[in-house]
C-alpha cells in the first residue's frame, strides 16, 4: 500500500462544500434584501451594494434595489475563505 499525503487544501474545500450544503439545506434559498444581505455578511450595506454592482459579489439589481440568494452568498464566502487557505 502506498503512502498518502495529506492534503490540507483538498481537505479544507471537502468540508467548506459540505458545510455550505448543510447550511444550504437548513435555511433555504431564500432571496435577501440588501440590508439583510450585508448583515447575513457583516458588511454595511454600501459595501455590500458596491461589490454587487461591480459584479464581485453575486445579486441582481431589480428596479432600484438588489436581491441576493443565500445560497449564492454562502457559495462565494466558501470559495474566498478556500482560496486563502490554499
């Protein structure tokens, strides 16, 4: 049998996908304000409204305001914290 290394940034990205499918299951996929998106990320809502509209975070604008799904805001909070880990 061959000795396997273990890789700690595989491993990192296996459990934030479940963790993020887990969190995913539990809440929904329900659609958040803006004001509920930039508390969901602690971030004041400027910012939050800022990185949408400069397409760095995932919302669309309908109308006058933005809408962001949880699910795609737990998507890219997992990818940026794998990526630092890397």
């Amino acid at each position: 049998m061959e000795d396997q290394v273990f890789n700690a940034p595989v491993f990192a990205r296996m459990i934030a996908r479940e963790v993020a499918q887990m969190l995913e299951q539990s809440i929904g996929d329900d659609v958040l304000t803006l004001k509920e998106a930039a508390k969901f990320m602690g971030f004041h809502p400027v910012t939050v409204a800022k990185w949408a509209a400069d397409g760095t975070l995932p919302g669309r604008k309908i109308g006058d305001s933005w809408r962001f799904r949880r699910s795609a805001l737990l998507d890219y909070v997992t990818s940026k914290k794998t990526a630092t880990a890397m």
